[in-house]
C-alpha cells in the first residue's frame, strides 16, 4: 500500500482502540520496499465497526497467515 492510503487507514483504526495490528511484517521471509515506498497492515484483532469503516473508505481486506491484510486498490 503506498504511503496515503497507508495514513488514511491508520486514521480510521486509530478510533478504535482495542485493534490489534501489525505493520510491515515481512511475508515468506521478505522485506522488500517496506517501510521506505510500501507499507502493510494486517490486523489481527479488531470490532465489526473497524472493517465497516474500512471497506466504508474503499479498503479491501483479505485473510492472510498474518490476519486480515488491508489494501488499497
């Protein structure tokens, strides 16, 4: 997710406190541009409220080993 999109969905979990997340986790051992021109979130604990917000917003939202995965298509 480039860096916008990246800040625009943390604005919307940052309401919700209880959300458990994790940000720029490496998949299958990988970094790549993480961190410096892509970003990732996967959330791994949140309310209903967060993903209506979320896909509310034009968020895509997919499982993952990691949890659900946020994307901004």
């Amino acid at each position: 997710m480039k860096k916008d999109d990246f800040f625009a969905a943390i604005q919307i979990i940052m309401k919700h406190p209880d959300t458990h997340l994790a940000i720029n986790q490496p998949v299958n051992d990988f970094v790549g541009p993480l961190g410096s021109t892509e970003w990732s979130i996967h959330i791994q604990k949140c309310t209903p409220k967060v993903i209506s917000e979320l896909t509310g917003a034009g968020f895509s939202l997919s499982m993952s080993e990691l949890g659900i995965n946020v994307i901004k298509i």
